[in-house]
C-alpha cells in the first residue's frame, strides 16, 4: 500500500467514498447533497494538498491538508479523512492520520486543528484522543445529526512534535 | 446613525478600514497584507450578508454574516466585525453585534459563533462576553501574535434566543 499525493484522474475513485459518507450527514460538515463538482473544490482544489491511499492499484481513502487560518494562523493546518466503508476498521485513518502530520510538519505546520468533530462520531474522537489530540472545545449543539437531533461538536487540537 | 446592508461602492470606505485592523495582525486572521481585492472577495463575496455603520453619511464600522460550517452545522453562522480607529470607544460593536444577531435570527441561524479570537484582545473578549458569549474553547498557541508571539486563541459562542 501506499499513501501519495491525489491526481485530477483519481477523483474518479475518491467521488464515491465522498458521497458515501457526506450523504449519512453523520460524520462530515457537507451539505448531505453535495454535487460532484463542489465536492471536487472542496476536497481536490480548495486544500493545499490531497492524497490518496492505495493498495494493490485501489483507492480505499483519502485526506486533504490546509491552512486553517490565514495571517496569524497560518502555523495551523487543518486535515479531513474520508476511509471507504469496505476498508473500514483497519487501520487507514490511523496511517492516513500519521502521515498528514509529518507532511503537515514538512509543510512548515506547527500544530493541526480539527474544527468540527461530531460528539456522536465516538470511535472518530477515542482515535484522534489515541493519536494525541485534545478536545479544546466543545460547540453546544453545533451539530445536527439526521437520528440523534443537536449533538455537540468538538474541536480537537494537536501541537506537533517537531 | 444606521445599520445598513452595504452596496459594492460603500467597499471604497470598508477598505481602509479593513486594511488598518488586518495590517496591525493583532485580532484577524487575514494576512496583513491582503490586498484591496482579496478584501473585497473576503469581506463582501464570501459571506452571505454585509452591513454597514453609518453616522452623517460617514462609514464608521462594518461587519459581515456567514454559514460557519454546511450541512449539518448550518444552523450556526459566523460574523465578524470591524470598527473604524476614529470612532473607537462608542459602543459601535455593541451596536453591531446586538444587530448582527437579530439578523442572524431572521436569516434562520440558531447560534453564532466566533472562531478564532485572540486571547490578547481583551476588550474584545471582556465584550463578547458582556453579550452573552461563552468561550466554548481555547486553542493554544494558535494566534501567532506580532508583539507578543504565539498566545491562545478562544472560540466563542451563543445560541440565540428565540
């Protein structure tokens, strides 16, 4: 396997881990809706990078890094991961995870900031609490899930080791 | 005096407004130098609604509201404000963000949140708080300050009456 930066070609294969996940409005801040070409600005143009990961010439994740701010908060990047649901459970996230935060240091980055996190994601916070980030805050209500109403949402914040 | 939505020609008197407060780099994530047009799409294209203080026919303060996250964070917005240097210490913000909050409520908004509030603009802070703002959250270091280096920054939020 591995993990490399994203082709234009390869949104071919990341459209529908995008649309699978964006559409359950569980886990993601997208409209549930999200069309193919605004996904493609989100996840392809929008970022300062996307990467892809691959194994035996499939695409089974994938990951964008950007900065979070602009100005006085350009040392602070921010990362979102979308894993196919038949790779679920081995692991992706977790590599994906570490190498968006070595890239992240290549890249000048001094920490990464998840804005967004739904409370309800449980198994999304215990795995980002593993690979070292805090929850910094707690949004009241922020978070209108599809079956559980306004849940709260986490931001969770990492500084990186350098 | 009025608050008003702001039309494309009042951005001749937004500008120097907007160019004194981000080149100072101490309360907004802008680059301090952002150029005029970058400002504009920043400040009047990208969100959704911008207004305008006006006094004898004199622009003294601005500010802009935006959906702060989509799909199921769409029920919050996000604003910012921007006072001129001139007519500081007159309650302008109080005035635009007590507006700013009845239009969010028109608009649909449920809560309105700040994202990123430097931990050293006091005042700002001590105001936010005085209109019924909580700090939900503290990054640290992620508000890389010009004269004091990097200090925390906080998110702030309210949910709004109804």
């Amino acid at each position: 396997m591995e993990i490399r930066e994203a082709t234009e070609q390869d949104f071919d294969s990341i459209w529908p881990i995008f649309r699978e996940i964006a559409s359950t409005g569980e886990t993601y801040a997208y409209d549930r809706s999200t069309p193919r070409d605004e996904a493609f600005e989100l996840w392809m143009e929008y970022p300062r990078k996307t990467f892809v990961f691959e194994e035996n010439g499939e695409i089974l994740g994938t990951y964008y890094i950007v900065t979070n701010h602009s100005g006085p908060g350009d040392h602070v990047c921010n990362c979102g991961y979308m894993v196919s649901s038949n790779a679920r459970g081995k692991g992706l996230a977790t590599s994906m995870c570490e190498h968006s935060q070595e890239i992240a240091k290549l890249m000048g980055y001094k920490a990464m900031q998840f804005n967004f996190v739904a409370s309800s994601n449980e198994s999304a916070v215990r795995l980002w609490e593993k690979l070292g980030f805090e929850s910094v805050g707690r949004l009241p209500k922020a978070f209108n899930h599809p079956g559980q109403g306004f849940v709260d949402a986490l931001v969770m914040y990492k500084w990186l080791e350098t």
